[in-house]
C-alpha cells in the first residue's frame, strides 16, 4: 500500500492526501457496487487520514468472555461508550476536527 509504512512509529496517524495510498482507487480495498463513477474515486477523496497500529503479524485479537458479555452493567458500558455524546457535554459536536495530522500519536 503505502512503501515505507513499515518504518512508521506506532502507533502513527498519518495524512492521506497526496501519498501513494491516497492515490489508489477505493475499489481497490472495498467491493463497491457497480455503479457509474464509483470505481474512480480515490481513497484520498474520502478518508483523511489512517491510523497504522503496526504490521498485520504484529496484531493481536482478544475475545470477550460469554460470562462479561452476560453481565448487563458491562454491556451498558460498552454500548455508552460507544455511542456519541452530545455536544452539551464535550464542548463540541462529537467528533474530532480534520488535520492537520501529527506524524505519530
């Protein structure tokens, strides 16, 4: 994808625009319905920014335990969390401004 992504820190947020990733098509990383136009846009067009966590071997996966996901307290938390608040308590609509990125986070 990106050449010298191996080299970045991690974890790195980094600009899309004007990299050889922001130049692939987005077709190329996701199965978009046949549709005029859809196959000519770029993944610069429509993503700001990637955030690289590290090689894929370097990733690992955990999974929840049936007896947490049981637990209503938990599952309460989890869905709070992952659910906007509202701007009346972050200050701001909810969601991150746009750039300009830091090379590494």
């Amino acid at each position: 994808m990106q050449p010298d992504a191996r080299s970045w820190p991690v974890p790195s947020l980094a600009a899309i625009p004007g990299t050889a990733l922001g130049a692939k098509f987005l077709a190329s990383f996701f199965q978009i319905p046949p549709a005029a136009g859809w196959n000519t846009l770029r993944v610069e067009t429509e993503f700001d920014a990637v955030l690289y966590l590290g090689s894929a071997a370097s990733l690992t996966m955990s999974k929840l335990s049936p007896s947490l996901c049981a637990e209503k307290a938990y599952v309460r938390m989890r869905l709070q969390s992952a659910t906007e608040r509202p701007a009346s308590e972050t200050g701001h609509d909810g969601f991150v401004s746009p750039g300009p990125f830091p090379a590494s986070v």
